[in-house]
C-alpha cells in the first residue's frame, strides 16, 4: 500500500515541524510556523490543525497503544522453536 507509506511519512514529516515549533517556542518564545507564514494567517492555522491531525493519526498507529503500553501480538512467519 503505497498511499498508507506515503501518509505515515507525512505524518511524521508534520510531527517533527511541530515538535521543532514548539521547542523553539519553549526556549526562546518564538513561532517558526508564525514567522514563516504570519502570525494567525489562514496557512498559519491550516498548518497547526495538519500538525494535530498528524499527531493523532500517528499516535493511534503506533503498536505500542495495542494494550496500553503492552506490546502487540504478532503473528510470525516462522513457527516458534
């Protein structure tokens, strides 16, 4: 599946521009996505929502969420020894 590669890439492309944002906004209070696009422009906030998106969608993606913090079954191609 070739678009579920190509979104998961974006997604995690988006995670990193907002983790970088906030970092940035973290120590020296400024916004990279607002001083790159305006300050509360329509690309502005079109940008924090795909970021949140992103953020959800990769977050519900991860094995690790299977059980809570357990890890997901797999099913393995080889039998057990």
């Amino acid at each position: 599946m070739r678009g579920s590669a190509t979104a998961k890439t974006i997604g995690i492309i988006l995670l990193v521009i907002g983790g970088l944002n906030w970092g940035l906004v973290g120590l020296f209070n400024f916004d990279l996505v607002a001083f790159l696009l305006g300050p509360m422009s329509v690309l502005t906030r079109i940008t924090y929502v795909l970021v949140g998106i992103a953020a959800v969608g990769v977050g519900l993606g991860m094995p690790a969420l299977c059980g809570w913090g357990q890890p997901c079954e797999t099913k393995s191609k080889h039998p057990a020894s």
